[in-house]
C-alpha cells in the first residue's frame, strides 16, 4: 500500500499516537483529548493530499528552503493547519524544542506503522517515504514560522505596552522635580535628593527609549527612518555640550571637520553619538580623554569616539553589536552601570545600517577603543 493511502486509512491509529505523545510533555499533561490533537487530522490529511500531487522541481526545491508548496493548492491544506497548530501549541505553554518533538515523534509513528502493515518493500517506497518527509518539514517549518511570529508578536506588544505605561508616570515625575527644584527654598539635603530623583528619572527614560526601540525593530528588521537635511556638526555639538555638563569631571573634546551636512534622520543620529560617548565614558579610562571626530569623506562622513583604557576583550569583538550580549560576561556584569542593559550598541548598529552605513570598533591596550562610524549623506538608492 502506497504511504499516502495507509495515512488516509488510519488517520484515528496515527492519532492516537500523536495524543499519547503530546500527553507525555508537560504542557499536554492537563489537556483534554481535543486540545491534544488540535490540527492533527488536518494535518495528516494534508500531508497525504500533497503526497498524491505531481510535484514539479521548482516546488521540491521551495519545499527545501522552508517557503512551503510554493502556490500548490494541494499543499494549502497542509499550510495552513500547521500555522494553526503552532500558534495553538504556543497558547498551551508548548515550547519550540516540544513542538519539534512532536513532528519527530510523528514522523516515527507513521513510518513504524507503515512498515507494519507491509512485510515486503516496493519499489516506490523510497520515493514515497522522500515525499513524506518533503510534507512532514514542509508542515514543520510552517509551525516553527507561526509559533515565532507569534513569540515576536507578543514580545513586541509586551515591551511597547510596558514602555509607554512607564514612560507616562516618568514624564510626571520630571515635570514635578522640575517644578519643585525652581520654586521651592531647598536645604542642601533637599537640592541633593531632587538632583537623584532627576538623575534616576533620566535612566529609566533611556531605558525605556531603548526598550522601544528594540520592540519596534526586532531582530532582522531595518530601524524606521524619517530622513531630513542635518547639520552632523552642529547636532554632534549639542550632544557633546550635554555631556560636558554632566560629566565635568571627565575630559571631552571635540574634532569637526569639513561640509558635515547630509540627509539624514537627525533623532536617530543623536542616538548614535549619545550611545557612543556614553558608552566611552562608561567603560573608558576616567583618567584618559573621550575625544569625539567627525569629518567629511567625499560623499561619506566619518565620525569616531575614541577612550582609553583597558580594552574590549578579543572574545567579545565579534559579539559587541549584539543585543543584550554586551554584559553577558561576569566581569562586565560586575561593571555594568544602571541605566544599561546592553541594547545601546546593538541600537547603534541598527540606526548606522538603516542609513547604508557601517560601524566597526578595534580596541588595543596601547591604543584603546575606537568606534568608526561610516554614513553616506545622500540615502542609498
């Protein structure tokens, strides 16, 4: 009997299977028989339809590549009951290896069963257990896509509701310390817990900022943009000014250079040498000077922050623009500073690559970290 006839003559066996299966894994335990085998049947059903169907080379090879029947309205079926079961085994507190698990498992059943039923081999059996698998990963790939974009999905809808119930009550409470800082007669143990208020006020803001813009960006996702004229030069002064002000205990300096003037998004760059400068003044040499460059390249603009001090280890180079991987190691752990949790950098690379553009770091011990960022001034056509 050919693979596909015997799948479609023992749909309930092979369902039975699939249940005890999913029962074994611990979100299965508490779920009812028809929670267990959700889009099984469809599932089963699908596969076997596709199998039947002439399958022609270009949709072999999109099968391959995860991209599914590539337009067979034999394998629409199959698609769309594996987009439903992933999302479902999402909401049932499935993880992904668990819903990997179950395809294997099935996978297993349904070739056990088969050879069961048949003690002599034909000579199609090769090419229909090649099918069953086409079907069986064509269907798992569609699962694994759902219950991702899901995941993503909900992560993203979880940060941007956090972010912006945080960020009301922050907003509050800035506008009532500067408030109170401009008309209340302070004692010197008043003036100080206002300057922390504001202070932690400003980390938590940026954290959130930052939190936003992983939320809106995702891994893989090109940052949004709104481009407009900007004076590189003047907008790199005023962030340069601010941190001359906070930090006048540090040595800064700034190092402009030609026609600084390009089509850019302005906010998104301010990011950018916001993200560099802090992160020199973080992990670089408090004795050592943070020197800030930017000069014009033809049609390319270069801007650098430089620092000294110990430098970045070897191991981490690769990894640096990374989200949330700048402090994974327990010695950059012990040293991160509030109002950090390693998204600033991957932040960085983003906004550079949205505009064309490239960053790159080299950090020696004789001479330090510098950061080089390269953006064109007109956008990429």
């Amino acid at each position: 009997m050919r693979l596909a006839d015997f799948i479609l003559g023992n749909v309930e066996p092979i369902l039975a299977e699939w249940e005890a299966f999913a029962r074994s894994l611990a979100p299965g335990t508490k779920m009812t028989k028809l929670a267990l085998r959700d889009d099984a049947e469809a599932m089963l059903r699908g596969t076997a339809l596709d199998m039947q169907a002439g399958q022609s080379p270009a949709q072999q090879t999109s099968k391959s590549k995860g991209h599914g029947g590539a337009g067979s309205e034999e394998s629409d079926p199959l698609d769309h009951a594996s987009v439903l079961h992933g999302e479902a085994r999402l909401g049932s507190g499935f993880d992904i290896m668990e819903v990997v698990s179950e395809y294997r498992a099935l996978r297993a059943s349904v070739l056990r069963l088969w050879r069961a039923s048949q003690p002599y081999i034909d000579i199609n059996d090769l090419d229909d257990i090649t099918r069953f698998n086409e079907s069986l990963d064509q269907s798992l790939a569609e699962a694994i896509g759902s219950y991702t974009s899901r995941v993503d999905q909900s992560r993203r809808m979880f940060l941007a509701i956090l972010s912006h119930d945080l960020r009301n009550p922050l907003n509050c409470i800035s506008m009532a310390t500067q408030l109170v800082s401009r008309t209340a007669n302070q004692d010197p143990g008043s003036a100080k817990a206002l300057s922390i208020i504001e202070k932690n006020t400003e980390v938590v803001t940026r954290l959130i900022s930052d939190l936003i813009d992983f939320a809106s960006t995702g891994i893989g996702s090109a940052m949004p943009l709104t481009r407009d004229a900007v004076d590189l030069e003047k907008l790199c002064r005023n962030v340069f000014e601010g941190f001359c002000l906070t930090y006048p205990q540090r040595t800064l300096h700034f190092h402009p250079a030609g026609d600084l003037t390009g089509n850019w998004d302005a906010a998104r760059l301010r990011q950018v040498v916001s993200n560099l400068m802090g992160n020199a003044v973080q992990h670089g040499s408090a004795e050592g000077p943070v020197e800030l460059s930017v000069a014009s390249d033809g049609s390319t603009v270069v801007l650098s922050v430089h620092n000294e001090g110990p430098p970045i280890p070897p191991e981490m180079l690769a990894t640096i623009f990374d989200p949330l991987m700048r402090h994974t190691m327990p010695e950059s752990t012990a040293r991160r500073v509030p109002g950090s949790i390693g998204l600033g950098l991957y932040i960085v690379h983003e906004i550079v690559v949205a505009h064309g553009g490239t960053v790159e770091v080299a950090s020696t011990a004789q001479d330090g970290t510098t950061f080089t960022v390269r953006l064109p001034t007109v956008a990429p056509g």
